[in-house]
C-alpha cells in the first residue's frame, strides 16, 4: 500500500468516526432535551464538537500533512490553507458548543441545533 493510499485510508477511517460520533450525539441529544437532563445536555455537545474536531483534523491532515495538536493550531492551520470560512465555522461551534454549552452551562437548544 502506497503513503498516499495510507493517509486517505486513515482520513477516511477518521471521517467514518466523526459521522459514527455525530450519528450518537443527535440521538442522545433529543434524549437530553426530552428528559431536560442538564449534565446529558452538556456531555453531548462536548461530544458533538468532538466530531468537529475529528474532521478537522481528518482535513488538515489530508491537506498539509499534520494532525494539530489544539484549537489554537486546527484554526491557524485551516487559515494557512485558505479555508477562512472553515476557521470561522470552527470557531463559532467551538465557542457554542464546547465554551458556552459545556463549560458555562449555557442552555441554548436552537444553536446547538445549528452547531450539528
């Protein structure tokens, strides 16, 4: 298997698991808004911008090469390959799902509805 063949096997692999994680999260989260559980609510989205995450890195690495190591590195990465749309969508879910709704406990279902 050639190192090109390898890298898109491994990208394709990361992309199945990304759509596999936000597949999961869009059941849990109806749960979560059903039950009205707090602490579901907030694992859920951390775990839908864990799918973000996942693709970005599955698409840096297609592009460049690498897998960033932070957000700080995803976001100058995808600016460095042109994609500021990408960076900004990054950025805006980051900050919604992860800063907000995980960590502040901020209670917003229509964004979150957006973020997926």
């Amino acid at each position: 298997m050639s190192g090109q063949n390898l890298v898109q096997g491994v990208i394709d692999s990361s992309l199945a698991i990304a759509e596999e994680i936000l597949g999961y999260t869009e059941e849990e989260f109806d749960n979560a808004m059903n039950v009205k559980d707090m602490l579901l609510y907030r694992n859920n989205v951390d775990k839908a911008f864990l799918s973000m995450i996942v693709a970005a890195n599955s698409y840096i690495a297609l592009k460049l090469n690498i897998t960033p190591r932070s957000h700080s590195d995803r976001r100058s990465l995808l600016r460095k390959i042109d994609r500021e749309d990408l960076r900004a969508f990054y950025n805006d879910v980051m900050r919604t799902l992860h800063n907000e709704a995980f960590y502040d406990g901020v209670y917003n279902s229509e964004e979150v509805k957006y973020c997926y």
